[in-house]
C-alpha cells in the first residue's frame, strides 16, 4: 500500500524538519532538494525514506547540522575539503560548487572530500554542473556491503560513479550507477515483495551464490558489477576500487572496511584510518575543449543515433542514460510521490518528534 | 603450438620495422615499448600480434608515420591534441605528457585526442603517471562492436577505463579495463581453442544470447559489462558511453558507430562527424590533494587490507589490480614472451617486406 503526496508537501516538511535540527534555511533548503531530487528521479531508496536514518545519526552525534566545512588543501584544479561531519546532502553541494569555481578559473576542477556522512544521490550534485555547461563527475564511497572478486569479506561500498554531460537541444547524459550488479534499493523492493533475487547480484557468508533478497542480514554480500569471475567480476571490484580511492584516500578520509556504517546503531569500525566518509567531484568546463556550440551539436547527434539504434524488440528502444529517472519525475511532479506505509509511518514518528504537520 | 621469445630480441626486431615505416628514432622507441609491454604484461591481443595490422593501415595510408601531433585548443588544465594521423602508440605518449606537465603546473591535466589511431594497451601510458608521483587515467574509443542494453545494432567499441595510482612500499594498483563482460582477446583464445564463449559475452545478430566463439564474424556483438538488464549491463552500456564521449566528443574524434575500424580492409563508416579515433587522458598530482607521505602510507595500507580479505578458497587470494599483469611481466621477462604460430608467420612476413632479420 502507498500513498501519494504532492512533492510540494514533502518539501515543505522535509525542510522544516532539518531546520528543527538546527540547520541553517540555506542547508535545509540544500538537504531537502537532494532527498526530494531522489524520490521525484525514482531513487525511492535515497530520498525521504532515508530521513529517519540522517536523524537518528545526528542523535548520536555523528552528524553536525551547524558544520564547519572549509578548504584544507589546494591548487588552482585541486582542493580537499574537511565536510566538518556535516550532512553529505550540505557537504556534497558545497564541495561541487568549489570545483565549478576552480573549472571557471582554470578548466576543470577536482575536489576530494573528507569528514564527510551519505550524501544522498550523486545525480543531484552532478547537476550543478550542467548549469554551468560543465560535466559534472561525483563519486563516494560507502560502508562495506560488497565482496572483491574471490573474497568472503565485505571491503567496498556499493560505491556510485555518476557522469552528467549537457547537450543542446536534447536533454542531458546522466549517468548514475552504483558499481555492483544491483542497488541496495533494488533489493529492498525484492525484500518487499518477498520475491528471490536473481543468481549474480549475492552471495552467501561462505562465498556462494544466493538468491534470499535478506541475504546481508546474514553475513552476505553484493557483488561487484559483472557478478562472477567469468563475467568480469574483477572489474566490477576494480571500479569500487577507484571510487574508494578517489573519495577515501586522496582526502584522508575513511575507506574499504573502515566507512561508517549509515544505521547509527552499527558500531563505528575499530582503529579507522581517516574521518567520516569520502567523495569525489570533477567539473570539466566544456569550453575548455571545444567551442559550446561545436560540443553541443555532437552531443545532440550522438544521442540522437544512440536512440535510433535498432531495438531488439520494437517495443523497447535502446535509452540514453539519464532517460528513465527524468520520465518518472515529470510523471512524480504530477500525479505525486508515491510513499510505501512503511515509509508514511516513519514520516509520522518524524513529524511528532518535531511537532511538525505532515 | 608457440614459440619463445625473449622480449629484447622482439624489441629490437619492432623497432626496426617502425623505423622502417618511417618513424623518428623517437617515435619508433615509444611505439616498441608500448606493444611489448602488451605482450610482457600478457595482453596477448595488443602486443606484435597487432603490428601486421598497424604496417596494413600505413600503407593503405590511414596512418601517418611522420604525424604533426599539436594542441588546438587548451586551458591551463585542460588540452585538445590533434594526433595528426599518427599511430595512437605514439600520439597517446605525447598527450599523456602534455597532460602530466599541466599537471605539474595547475595540479592536474587533462587531455582530449582526435584524429589518432589504435593506441595499443592503455595501462601502457596511464603508467606514465606513476613516474611523477601522480594518478594517471586513460581511455579511448574504439570501432563498435558492442551493443548497447536494448539495442541489436553494434553502437560503442570495447571503450577501456584504465586507473594508475601510485602507493608507497607496495607496488602500483593498475586497473585496465574494457567496458565490456569480456574483452576480445579472450574471445580469440576461445576461438583458437574451438571453445564457446560463456552465455553473457555475445549475442548474436537478431539480438538473442550466443555463445558461439565466432559470432561477431555473423553480425553478433559483445555485450557491455554486466552482460543482461538483469546484471546491469545498462551500467556497462553508460561507462562505455562515458568514455566514447569524454575521447570522441569532448576532441572532435569519431564516436559511436562512425569510430574507424581497426582493419585496414574493412571501409570507413559513411558520415563520420569527426577526425580519427578518440582519446581521453589525465594526471592528477597526489600532492594537490595531500602529502606524498601521507597518500603513500593510506594507499600501502589501502592494498595490504584488501589483500588480507578472508578469502573464498584458500588458493586464491584476493588479488589488486594489477597484480596478474605483473607477476606475467617478471615471469615473460625472464622465460621469454609466447609467441603463437600464427602470430610468428606473420612477424616472418613482415620481416622480409621489410628485410629485417627476426
């Protein structure tokens, strides 16, 4: 069962909910457009079904809603920023904005974050960019849920890479995938369901293949894109890699199997190596290469062949990443978000904690 | 069967049939140690199988031996190179360093190549970076033989994402990837062995699984990493277009299914928006980010964690990437590189067209 609630509503209460934590209105206003950007693209796993989660770690203190976020190293393309153990969903904004300025001064900008907490969806942030006629690079790591290729041990995170490129007339390129066979969000809609999860998207504690959807809660783990060995696993494991890397230990914060757990109720890793969690952020100014215009129109043909590509099957034509999350939020911005009970119960506990109306 | 042999001799015999396609003492130097480091490294598919191939373009003159290799477009972070026809084994060299030198001045470089060729394997340049203590990455496009999630039609080449980083007392993590379930080097293993290839690498040319080993000669394709929707071969789908984008687009290259073929017989495509094959290279230097010291010390504890995950099977530990590559060059370079039959015909036809001694 669900219901469906404008997106205007939702946003109303969203923010008022994070200035009841203490944010400032322009962070509240930042947090809440990135949770909502989640639920209107589809990303139901990402958007306020995860506000209780972001609440209940700011109870515990291991998230500050007033953080210092600041510059601690830099050149005219780099900068590390210290996130201040703020909101990912203030810190992420912040930290792109800085690689957009650097992009205007010279070319493209990279910044590394550190000190950081789950920022929500990488789409969000990669977007920044494309106002600017940028493409927008976002990566982050997250706490250990996937096993490498050969091992029984969880050691990444589902670890995101997203690429936002503009285009001209046509819509832009945004791709936004986790770098395992299948999203956490795709298995809680199997959970839900009670259905199985196909063959290649887990394993069990021991290292086998498993199809249970609750899997993780007993010692499982979800596998690197790719699924098995024979299938490129090790590849799947080796772009994980990169993103931890970029995000963990080019900025001194944590990685592999020392990110902080997102349920506040999971003990913090013993003797990690760095703070909070990590991301990534890349702009490449366009015309830093090649006039706009120039740019735009092969973009625009390059979509426009992909698009024409002869389908398999007449009824489905082959996408362009980006397609399938910008038809479900016209869909969403007009007939509604749909809110599971589980979720709509959880919004309610929210609203009476902070006596806010839902 | 196969012979042995050792690399200096295939080195010297290299560089002299570049010489003799009219290549600079230089020029002829980089190209050598790129395809040797394919065959030293085990990329069988990449090393002097391929020159036969390489003396076919020149001559049918797709390849410019004596290229005029310039920057036509550049920012303090960021270049376009026109590779001037020349061979992508040595355009890519000289992009790499332009990006590591913008590197050297603003923090990080980043380089866009058109009008290039076959660059050989991008491990081999993306190393580059390790020398000045940065982090190199290398893509390119490629002529299509994939076919994106949905589509029947051949629409991106096996377009690879290569991520070099140095670390401290531990060797180098290198992941060189192709943004497909398999690459076609082991398809040709498979068609050697008369071997089908697993369900998830091909489909055949009505867009329905295959596993015959031979199937791209019938109109089939590889399939993106990820292999089927269920497995998220979308995901593969998006990285193989990011990099046809970032090496196509973004320089003014080919892209998408006008990208050149390899084959010198094969015609080029009708249409073609661009100049050449595309490639995309970049330089990050650590210490834009932290200090030498301090990456060096997370990197080498990064790799011995990983290392150390509990593995499946006690025979196989979990491995870095880079790790097979490696111990294949330390054991090639002392045993000699195998070279198959077919494989030493060709060299011994290519040794009296040009009246070398092999």
């Amino acid at each position: 069962m669900e219901k469906l609630i404008h997106h205007s509503d939702l946003d109303r209460f969203v923010y008022n909910v994070f200035l009841s934590m203490g944010c400032t209105e322009n962070h509240a206003r930042q947090a809440t457009k990135t949770l909502l950007d989640a639920d209107l693209r589809g990303i139901d796993s990402h958007g306020v079904a995860r506000l209780s989660g972001y609440i209940r770690l700011w109870e515990v203190n291991r998230i500050n809603t007033q953080p210092n976020i600041q510059v601690i190293h830099e050149t005219p393309s780099t900068a590390v920023v210290d996130g201040g153990s703020g909101l990912g969903l203030v810190v992420a904004p912040h930290a792109m904005s800085v690689a957009v300025d650097k992009a205007k001064s010279v070319g493209t900008g990279w910044v590394s974050v550190c000190n950081s907490n789950h920022f929500g969806i990488a789409a969000s942030h990669a977007m920044i960019a494309l106002e600017e006629d940028m493409i927008g690079m976002v990566m982050t790591n997250a706490s250990a849920l996937v096993a490498p290729t050969f091992s029984k041990e969880r050691m990444l995170g589902t670890n995101p890479i997203c690429v936002a490129v503009p285009a001209g007339e046509e819509p832009a390129f945004i791709a936004d995938l986790a770098t395992t066979t299948a999203a956490n969000g795709k298995l809680e809609i199997l959970q839900r369901k009670g259905a199985d999860a196909p063959l290649g998207w887990m394993q069990d504690q021991e290292g086998h293949p498993i199809q249970d959807a609750h899997a993780l809660k007993n010692g499982g783990a979800l596998l690197p894109l790719g699924g098995d060995r024979e299938h490129g696993s090790h590849k799947g494991y080796a772009l994980g890699s990169i993103v931890d890397i970029f995000s963990g230990v080019l900025s001194g914060a944590n990685f592999g199997p020392w990110v902080p757990p997102f349920p506040a109720y999971v003990p913090m890793p013993d003797n990690q190596p760095g703070k909070g969690i990590g991301h990534f952020f890349g702009a490449m100014r366009i015309d830093a290469f090649r006039t706009k215009e120039a740019f735009k129109r092969d973009m625009d043909l390059w979509i426009r062949r992909f698009r024409e590509s002869v389908p398999i099957d007449q009824e489905q034509k082959v996408l362009i990443p980006g397609d399938p999350e910008r038809a479900c939020q016209a869909e969403r911005e007009k007939n509604g978000i749909p809110i599971v009970d589980a979720v709509w119960t959880d919004l309610q506990s929210i609203a009476q904690k902070f006596s806010i109306k839902l």
